[in-house]
C-alpha cells in the first residue's frame, strides 16, 4: 500500500517511494479525481539522483531521502498498487 493524505475528504492522494536500478530514489504522489475543484487523475515523480546532482550539495537530505524510503519499505509503503 502506499501513504493517504488525511485529506481524504477532500481527494485521494497518497504517496510512495521507488528506488531505481542506478541509485537514485523517487517521491511519487498519485490523486484521483478531485471533485472539488475538478482536476483529474495526476501523477507525479521527483527523482533525486543520489550521486552528484543538486543533493549532492545537501547530504543530510540525501541521508534522510534514503531513510524515509527504508522506513516506507519496512512498512509496506512502497506498493502503489494496493490503493488508488
């Protein structure tokens, strides 16, 4: 499964991590329809590149890119297909 937004009132977002074959790490976020404001399915993905590239500037974040994807992993977060 992956993480809800507690704003499910409002969409249904949710959140998972993906960890590429050459290292980098992926934040995706997936929305179903909103019917607030009407916007349709979205999807979106950050890649951070975990060597050089701009996090190489900031390695407590990279560090911290790497846990949060462990912890998501370890929890069973990381399947986007078990929910939207």
């Amino acid at each position: 499964m992956a993480i809800l937004t507690d704003d499910c009132d409002i969409n249904d977002a949710s959140m998972y991590m993906l960890h590429g074959g050459n290292g980098d790490y992926y934040i995706c976020l997936k929305q179903s329809e909103d019917k607030h404001r009407g916007n349709k399915f979205q999807s979106i993905g950050v890649r951070f590149a975990m060597s050089g590239g701009c996090i190489s500037k900031y390695p407590e974040v990279a560090r911290k890119i790497w846990e949060l994807y462990r912890a998501m992993e370890e929890a069973g977060l990381n399947n986007p297909d078990d929910k939207l």
